[in-house]
C-alpha cells in the first residue's frame, strides 16, 4: 500500500489516501492521484520533484527549496530547530 495525494487542477492536496494502486478506484472528476512518500492537506504538489510542499506553518516563513524545508523567521535557539519537513 501507498500514499497517494489527490489534487486538483492546480496541484493543491485535497486529500489523500492509501492505495494499492491497482483496486478498482479512481479520484472525482478534476482531481488526479499521485503517489508521493508524504501528503499534507492544503500542500502543493511539485510534479518535477514528486513531492508535496506543506502548507506555511507561520507568517514570514520561507520556503528552502534545496532543502524542501520551511525556514522560521527568527532563528531559533540551539538544540530547538523550528522547521517542517514535507
């Protein structure tokens, strides 16, 4: 069984499930089921790297793309990482 995102036209997760990928099953009309390691509701799916990016966890965060990791604003103190990982 695996994690599959079901989004929407312009890659929002609108749910997500686990799949056999082969039963008899197929997404509402509009929606499309990708298999991904990781789906958040609300995240964008990135088709190039096959991987959904969660939704912003705060206000100012930024997205590190190298990393896949959403950065706080303000550093956060040592042994106290503030970051979410899709």
């Amino acid at each position: 069984m695996n994690t599959y995102a079901i989004i929407d036209s312009s890659n929002i997760v609108a749910n997500f499930i686990v799949w056999d990928g082969v039963s008899d099953w197929t997404p509402d009309e509009g929606f499309t089921a990708v298999q991904v390691d990781r789906a958040d509701i609300g995240g964008t799916y990135d088709p190039v790297k096959n991987i959904v990016i969660p939704p912003c966890p705060g206000t100012d965060f930024t997205y590190d793309e190298a990393n896949n990791v959403w950065i706080a604003p303000v550093q956060a103190p040592p042994g106290d990482p503030v970051k979410v990982t899709p």
